[in-house]
C-alpha cells in the first residue's frame, strides 16, 4: 500500500506592529515571542520598525530566526519631531509640550506609515493575512479594512485602563473644568470614580476639528472596531473588566496572554531580563550578593520606571524617609536624577541600603526571595512584575494610567497601599518613613504582602500549560490560522 501523502500547509503570515515607547513596545516584543513559540510553526511574523529601533529586536530575531523577520521602514519627518528621534523616550525635555505632548507628535507622525506600508502589501509576494498592533496605532485598522484583513489591537495597558479609554471616546463626555473634580464612570465595573487631571491626557488635550486630534480620536474609535483584542493581563487579575470590554466590543475575541514577562534562556538572556539593560553603577553578581546577605521579605525595592526623573525636592524626601524608616531597600535612580542623591546619603545608610545609578535589573530584583514591596510609579509593565514576584505596592502614581492602575492595586486587589501621587508632589518624609516601616513590618498577616503572595501563585498558574493566559493564546494562534483557511476569515 502507497505511504499518504504528506499535505504541507504554508504558514500564516502576520505582521505586529509596535508603538516605540518603552512600556509599549518591550511588551508586544515579549507577546510576540511566545506567539511565535506557541504557534509551533503555522504563524510566520514580520514586524515593523523604524531604522534607529531596529537595535530593539535584535533579540527576538536571534531567537526565531526562521519563523520571524524586520520590515524596515524610515520613520516619517514630522515638523515638531527633531531629526533622529524615533522613540518616545528619546525626546528631548520641552516645557512648552502639553500633557501627552510627546505621544500626540509620535502618533501623528507614525500615521506618514501608512501609504508606503500600504505599497509594502501590494508589492510583497505574500503579504500578511493579519495585523497585530499598538493600542496608539488605531490607523492600522482603517489600513486593515482596505486590504480586507483583520486587525487585533495589543494594548500594554490594564484592560480597566482601556475600558476607561474606551469610555470616553465613544461618549466623549465634558470633563468637569476643575482638576480635582470626580469623574463618574457608571458603565463600568464598580462605577469607578478619578480626578479629571488622573484621566487620559490625550483625552484631555482633544480639540474638536484640529486635525491631529481627529486623527487620534479616529485612531481609538478603531481599536473599539477591530477584529480583536489582546492585553497583557490575565482572567484572574481583572476578568471583570475583560467580560465588560466583550459587551462593549460586541464579540468574544478579546484574549489576555499575561503576565507578558522577559522569554527564557536564549541568546544570552536568563530569563530574568539582566540581558536588557544599560549602564549601572552596580554590577547584578554585587546586587544578587547582597541581596542573598538580606533576610527573607525585608528589603524595599525602589524604582519609577524608564522615563519618570525625579526632581531635586523629590528626591530629597524620598532619601529621607528611607533613612528615617530603618528599612532595608535598593533604590534605582535614572537619567539626571542620579545627581540629586548625596553621597553622605549613601554613607549613612551603608549597609542597608543600594543606591543604583542607571538601569537595574529589575525583574531580578523583584523575585528575589529578600524583595517584599516595591515602591513604584504604577506603570503597567512594573505592576505585573511585582504581581509575578508576590510584593507588596507602596504606590506613587505619576501620569497617564498609573492613576487607574494605582486604585486597581489598592481598592480592589488590595495589594497596595498609596503614599504619594502626581508628578510634581514630593511626599512628607515623615509620613513616608512611617508608611515604609509599617509595610515591612515583621508581624505575620500584613494584609497587602498575604495578598501579593496569592494573586502571584494565581499569576503563575495563568501563564502554565492549561493555564487561562497560555489558553487564550492558544485560542489566538488558533483564530490566526484559520485566517488563511477557505472557512476562516473574518466573522
């Protein structure tokens, strides 16, 4: 009897498309290393980025050499945009900027995109079947829509954050003139409440007929459109929210793969993200040693993310209500904020505590067994790192979600406690040293710490096989290749 035939089915091509902001686009590269992985084969993957962000994906392409590769295109001149910036962090600092000044220009100018990403399509022999992209890049869909193709929209935010977002663009309610006026949100899960100066600056900064503004206000009434949506989130961290955006987008396709955290051993890396960082004052061996030299549960790691400096009053309140609390802590200071820490500072508190100029290891940090809070900005990517590590939240939220994240940790997970809020306040030293040693006090059964324990084991259970994250994106790729099937398509 003849051996069957072996039918070779070619794989689906999809391109994924990231904002270049550092807590956009280290999460949809993170998504889509393991949508690679899990796809075992049947997804082939180009992704998109601008000459000087090529460096960014150099990891990733090593790691899936045959399964995903880089379309290159020259990021567009935009008049407010200088020459050679093609990263949000790259900015230089301009007084003058609005609120979401930064990401308002970077949207804009990234739209230049479309027409010669449109010819890329019509002249690549096989051109994708779909495209993944930024939550700021709802231009893609109207793009998608032409070529008759699906668009999923990522979204490196919460899913409460993007209920929110969704909210007010869909009604475009008038926010009250007063800063610290409540906002109700009565559609939402729980009828949150914020500040109007704690809303979507981008929102805030909408003019009506000015065309930058339309063109954002179109950008996010086509997420709301698109054939689908993935978060970095997962069903036991906000199922309300995710079930709430179902309703809202009138279909199921709505995933959430998270915690999205750095991919294991490869190309160097360890897992533990030490391969991604820059220059640092400490080394990881001096850092994990004396981490190791720490008992259990008793150091306070300290960090505001990628972009946010502290000012020299800031900074000076911070240091002191880390002395005055007696804590044990790792202090990561960036940028020009390293200049605002005194040496006698770090002379005093030798011993217990590390001062890191420059970039940390932060994921390291974190799941050191030492590690048990995290005084942070509540930037999206560091909450879910702390939430995989099992820490505790002292929260300072600065801007842009961080507001929305901050209450989800405290009101409804209750893992995190606030001691600071805003981009300008600096905090009472007193008050923050008390709040300090209060959290890492010895006593069993601190509310918050018992808390991150469990939603940890919860977070890590999501993303094991069988999991409700590595089961939506299995359901993913799923979805993804039916595209190129006969029966699949859009529906």
């Amino acid at each position: 009897m003849a051996a069957a035939t072996e039918i070779s089915i070619e794989p689906v091509h999809i391109l994924v498309f990231p904002y270049p902001a550092q807590g956009h686009l280290i999460p949809l590269l993170d998504f889509t290393h393991h949508l690679a992985a899990r796809s075992a084969g049947r997804l082939k993957i180009t992704i998109l980025a601008t000459p000087k962000n090529l460096p960014l994906l150099q990891p990733l392409l090593s790691r899936h050499p045959s399964t995903i590769q880089a379309l290159t295109l020259p990021f567009p001149p935009h008049p407010s945009i200088p020459p050679g910036v093609e990263n949000a962090k790259d900015f230089p600092p301009n007084p003058s900027h609005k609120p979401g000044g930064v990401h308002l220009l970077m949207i804009a100018a990234l739209g230049g995109l479309r027409s010669p990403l449109l010819r890329w399509f019509q002249s690549t022999p096989s051109p994708p079947s779909a495209i993944i992209s930024d939550m700021f890049l709802g231009w893609t869909h109207r793009l998608a829509s032409d070529l008759g193709i699906p668009r999923v929209v990522f979204s490196p935010s919460a899913a409460v954050t993007l209920s929110v977002v969704n909210y007010l663009w869909r009604y475009m309610p008038v926010l009250p003139e007063d800063p610290d006026s409540p906002f109700l949100f009565p559609q939402l899960p729980n009828s949150p409440a914020w500040p109007t100066s704690q809303l979507s600056s981008i929102y805030r900064s909408y003019v009506a007929g000015d065309p930058v503004s339309e063109f954002i206000k179109d950008g996010f009434l086509a997420n709301m459109e698109s054939w689908g949506a993935v978060f970095n989130s997962f069903h036991a961290l906000e199922s309300k929210y995710l079930d709430y955006l179902k309703k809202e987008l009138g279909h199921d396709r709505v995933w959430a793969v998270g915690p999205l955290l750095p991919p294991a051993a490869a190309s160097g890396g360890d897992g533990n993200g030490k391969d991604r960082g820059g220059a640092s004052s400490v080394s990881v061996s001096d850092l994990e040693a004396w981490l190791d030299s720490c008992p259990d549960d008793r150091v306070v790691y300290v960090c505001f993310g990628s972009e946010a400096v502290l000012t020299a009053d800031q900074t000076a309140a911070l240091a002191s209500g880390l002395e005055k609390s007696g804590v044990r802590f790792v202090w990561s200071v960036k940028g020009g904020g390293a200049g605002h820490v005194a040496r006698e500072f770090e002379d005093r508190v030798a011993g217990r505590g590390v001062v890191i100029r420059g970039w940390a290891p932060q994921v390291t940090i974190l799941s050191h067994r030492a590690v048990g809070a995290f005084l942070t900005h509540c930037g999206w990517n560091s909450v879910l790192e702390g939430i995989v590590a099992g820490v505790a939240m002292l929260t300072w939220p600065m801007g842009a979600d961080q507001f929305i994240d901050a209450t989800l940790l405290e009101e409804e997970l209750k893992v995190g406690v606030r001691v600071c809020q805003g981009k300008n306040s600096v905090p009472d030293s007193a008050e923050l040293a008390r709040r300090l040693a209060e959290m890492m006090a010895e006593e069993e059964g601190r509310e918050e710490r018992k808390r991150a324990k469990e939603l940890s084991r919860a977070a890590v259970e999501a993303v094991r096989d069988g999991g409700s994250s590595t089961g939506d994106l299995d359901s993913l790729v799923d979805h993804l290749v039916k595209l190129a099937t006969p029966s699949g398509g859009q529906s």
